[in-house]
C-alpha cells in the first residue's frame, strides 16, 4: 500500500480528514449494522439533544507502525469499555465493547495509507465518539444516537525531544465529587477551555486542578493524569474518584511494577506533598509522558529537582518501557497490542 505524500514529521495536532469514517446509528432501541463512509459531515436537526444539552462523549487512542511494519493499536478494548462507562452516565445507549474495536480496526484498515511510517514519530489519531442526534427540548436524554470513528494523522508530541514544562495551580475547578469528571463526556472539556485559555496568557503549559470539596489535593490537567516519584524512587499516582481512569496510567503502573520492579502507590496525593517528589509528569495517550519542571501555586514556585532540560530518570524508564512495548521493542503483556494489519 502506497503512504500518503504527507510530510509526517511537520505535521502538528490537527484535523487533517482521511478517506473512510464509519458510522452507526441507534433508533427504536437498537444499533444498526453501521457502514463505513466517505461523508465527512454530519447533519442533525437544529434541535437535536447534543446541540442543546451537550449529550456527547469520546474516546481518544492511537494506530501507529511497528518497528516490525505492522499497524497497531494499543489496548482499544480499554477505550471500548470507557465508552460505556460515559454512555451509562449520561443516560446513552452503550455501543457494544466487541463493536467498538471492529470499527476502530475497520477506520484504520480503511486509511492505512495515512498510518505514519515506523520511526517517524508522528500517528494516525482515532476519534470514537457518540451524540444524541433526535431533537430535544425539555432536558431529557434523546432517543436515536449517532456513534462514529475518525482518524486523523497527528506529528509527534514531542519535537526534539521532550523538555518539561511549567503547570500552575488552578482556581477553577473540573470537577465535582458526584459529579462527571471520571468519564469522557464533551461537557468536562467545554468548561475548561476558560481555564486553559487563562493559563496559556498567564505563560503557563497547563493546569494542576485541585479536588473541588477541599482544594487540598491534587487531581489531574484538563487532559492528562499525574505520576509523581519520590527521592525514593516509588511511583506515586493520585487515586480519585473524580479524574478519568487514564489508560496510560494503568499501563504505566504495570509497567512500573512487572518491569521495573518499582513500588507504587495509588492514593490521594495533597498539594503540599508536591514540593517533596523529585519528578513529575503528565500520562496520556497524546505523549504517553510529558515531564514537568516547575509548578506554580499563586507565585510560589515548586521546582521539581528532575530540572527544566530533560525528564527524570524514573520517568524516562517508564517512558522508554511503554512506548519499546508498543513499538514492538519490547515483549507486551498478553493482550496489550492489537495489530490491525
Ligand atoms: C481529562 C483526561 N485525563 C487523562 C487523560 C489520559 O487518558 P489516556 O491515557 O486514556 O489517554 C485524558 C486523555 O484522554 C483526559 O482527557
């Protein structure tokens, strides 16, 4: 198969529209067959339930080329039983798990040729979603959903090379206890827009938000969670009920103590502790890791001792483990690899 002449290693995090998209529709209770298509757009009533009460979530994941030329996705089975958690919580019909991961191999069979080559860096974007599609105006769930996937080629995450960043303490919250901040749901991500706009003026990469009930702990940015290591070298994540169960971090804590035969622990982690870590990072599927520097809590300065020049050296094991696992590098555990073609 012949690649797309796309020059992989410019290409930046954005909507480039691929060949193929596959949708399915639910109406009268039930699932369609889906079908994959060509057409980009998506045409609802103007008063369809997504318009008006934002009843929409998504999932996020990657295909990308194997040192061996094969194309993968890396654990899709998590993003497919994600999605139900959403669905459940805002009163969805769940697209079924076995589905989910046909689709997403189906849209990355069909625009291989968009897949970037191995060692580039750069891979093709998955973009899972559903919305209520029926008009609705009292609030109420809609009756009839639209589930699609599409892909998009993204650059690497990091070009040359990933150099930490600066997070503040934030004054907003993201979300409630009880509330919607465990799962993918648009809505979590519309009401931090304010937030990352302020941040990015203020000279900052990104936001340390807080637990809302007490302010004292720490919770997660607007797109990625958090791993601490101690000067003791234990892995340190913040166990909440109100951050979304990121893959990365699960897969990182396995990788942490099957791998490395590093300690972890999952617990709440207090603002003030954070002085006393020696490295910090963000973990998504988006840079896998991203190191942080420095965090700044209203002018207080917390330098991390990892510095501003390069990751940590815990956090590069980590880093260079996951992503050797899904190059194909190193052996994955059982299940982890999805090989598309
Ligand atoms: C709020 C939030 N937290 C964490 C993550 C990281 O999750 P994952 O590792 O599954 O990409 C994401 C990205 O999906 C996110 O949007």
């Amino acid at each position: 198969m012949d690649k797309k002449n796309i020059d992989w290693s410019n290409l930046g995090f954005g909507y480039v529209p691929t060949d193929k998209r596959y949708v399915s529709n639910y109406k009268d209770g039930a699932w369609d067959e889906g079908m994959m298509t060509s057409d980009a757009n998506v045409v609802i009533n103007e008063c369809a339930g997504v318009l008006q009460y934002a009843q929409t979530i998504f999932e996020g994941m990657k295909a990308y080329t194997t040192e061996e030329g094969h194309i993968v996705t890396f654990r899709p089975d998590l993003n497919a039983k994600r999605m139900v958690d959403s669905a459940k919580r805002l009163e969805m019909p769940a697209f079924p798990e076995d589905r989910f991961v046909d689709a997403v191999k189906q849209v990355v069979e069909a625009n291989a040729a968009y897949v970037p080559p191995y060692g580039s860096g750069a891979t093709l974007y998955i973009r899972p979603y559903m919305f209520g599609s029926n008009p609705v105006i009292g609030v109420k769930p809609a009756d009839e959903y639209q589930f699609r996937v599409f892909s998009t080629p993204v650059g690497p995450y990091f070009k040359g090379g990933a150099k930490p960043i600066t997070i503040r303490v934030c004054d907003f919250d993201r979300a409630a206890p009880h509330g919607t901040g465990h799962i993918k749901a648009g809505l979590n991500y519309a009401m931090s827009l304010h937030a990352i706009m302020s941040a990015h003026a203020e000279g900052y990469d990104e936001n340390m938000y807080l637990d809302a009930a007490t302010r004292t702990k720490v919770e997660e940015t607007g797109g990625a969670n958090f791993i601490f290591v101690t000067k003791d070298n234990k892995v340190v994540t913040p166990k909440s009920d109100t951050i979304l169960p990121s893959i990365t971090r699960r897969s990182l804590i396995y990788v942490a103590k099957e791998y490395l035969g590093l300690e972890v622990e999952e617990r709440e982690v207090y603002l003030d502790e954070v002085k006393d870590f020696a490295e910090c990072g963000l973990c998504g599927t988006a840079a896998v890791i991203s190191p942080v520097g420095k965090v700044v809590d209203h002018g207080r300065e917390i330098c991390l001792p990892s510095g501003m020049e390069e990751m940590g050296p815990i956090t590069k094991k980590l880093y260079d483990t996951l992503t050797g696992i899904q190059m194909g590098q190193i052996e994955a555990p059982e299940g982890w690899i999805c090989e598309i073609c």
